[in-house]
C-alpha cells in the first residue's frame, strides 16, 4: 500500500509514518499543499490521507486540483479538528471520501483507509444501465443522457450500490455496511455522501432518480 500523507503537524505526520510504515507501507510526506499536488502529480497512490489546515492552499483546494485537474479517482480521508457540517459539506464536495477527526487513534485511521481502498478497488465486469444513467464499474465511468460525471470513491459506491439493487431500496445501513465495513464513520456522512451524489448526478439534470424512502433508505428510480 503506498500512502501520500499531508499534514503540517511533524510531531503528529512522524506518528502516522512510524505506524503505518510498521504495516509494511509506503508513505510519502508533504508539509503543505503545493507539494502534496507534486507528489500526486509524480506517483500514483492508493489513497491520500490530507489535512484540512495547511499553509498555501488548503485541503480543500487540493483535494479539488486532484479531482477536477488532475482528474483523480483514489480515495480521500481527511485529518481535521474542524467538524462542523458545514466543513464536512465542503470536504465531500471538493472530493474527499471520509473524514476522521483530531485527535484519533492511528489502528482506526488504519482501519478506515484500508476501507475505502477495498471499496475503491471493487469491480465487475457488467455495465449497470438504468434509462439514462450508466455506471461501468470495469473503467469506473458514470454516464448520464451522454454526459460524463466524475464521482469521489464513496458517492460511486453509493451509486453502484444503488443501481445493483434496482428495482430495490437499500437500507441506510447496507449501504453503510457496503462502503465502511465494521468501522462506519459518524451518523451524518452517508447523509452528506448522498446529498453530494445528488448534487452531481440529479441536479444538472431536469428530473431526480436518486430518491431517499423515509425510515426505510435509498433507491435508484428509472426514468422513462
């Protein structure tokens, strides 16, 4: 596992490098915003632990340059001490996958960035097709009316989920369970993840497939 950590703190980014290199992985260290984009450029990851707080540009720009420049589809966790919704909101969408929050405890940050790299990886050969909207889990693409729309890891989960389960709702926590294994985050993130997916497959578009069945889950809804 080869792991890009960003983070300013030396004391807290030499805890995590000890720990994970103990696992037998591979961690590059940026201080800041503008090397982590150059290291991203350089190497390929499989994931990016990124915090929020840095000097120069921040987490959310640069998760933003490796999703929407650099056109990147690796997971995202962010190490922050900021927990408002409204920064969550802004973290899913400028493209990360997970938050954990300061302080943690390193088997958990672990746990959580082995999670979402077995998600990411996940895939089989059929193209799921629902009216308009196709979801091609051999190339990672998703298709809306001929429009390409590039989704963070979670958000496809959440689709691929909810496409394979069509007609079908699936439950809140299936869902939770498909993404994050044992170890789901905190009670708002699947909610985020969804209004975020909202946002990029429905909105440009003038009707909803994405629909949320109250006290039951979520459903995917074909449209004629």
């Amino acid at each position: 596992m080869r792991i890009l950590l960003v983070e300013d703190d030396v004391d807290l980014a030499e805890n995590v490098i000890d720990y994970l290199e103990f696992a037998d992985w591979s961690v590059d260290y940026a201080m800041n915003g503008e090397s982590a984009v150059e290291f991203a450029h350089a190497n390929k990851y499989d994931a990016v632990v990124l915090d929020i707080n840095l000097p120069g540009i921040d987490g959310f720009e640069v998760c933003r340059i490796l999703r929407r420049q650099m056109r990147l589809n690796i997971p995202v966790i962010m190490l922050t001490a900021r927990t408002m919704l409204t920064d969550k909101l802004e973290g899913f969408e400028s493209g990360t996958d997970d938050y954990l929050p300061k302080p943690f405890e390193l088997a958990e940050l672990k746990a959580r960035i082995e999670a979402l790299v077995r998600r990411a990886k996940q895939s089989v050969a059929e193209i799921f097709q629902i009216g308009g909207l196709s979801l091609d889990p051999r190339k990672g693409t998703v298709i809306r009316d001929g429009k390409f729309i590039d989704l963070p890891p979670v958000c496809y989960q959440i689709l691929k989920n909810l496409m394979e389960a069509h007609p079908g709702i699936v439950s809140k926590g299936d869902l939770e369970y498909a993404i994050w294994g044992e170890t789901p985050p905190d009670s708002d993130s699947l909610k985020v993840h969804f209004y975020t997916l909202r946002q990029l497959v429905d909105k440009p578009f003038s009707i909803n497939m994405l629909v949320t069945i109250r006290g039951r889950g979520y459903k995917i809804e074909a449209v004629d």
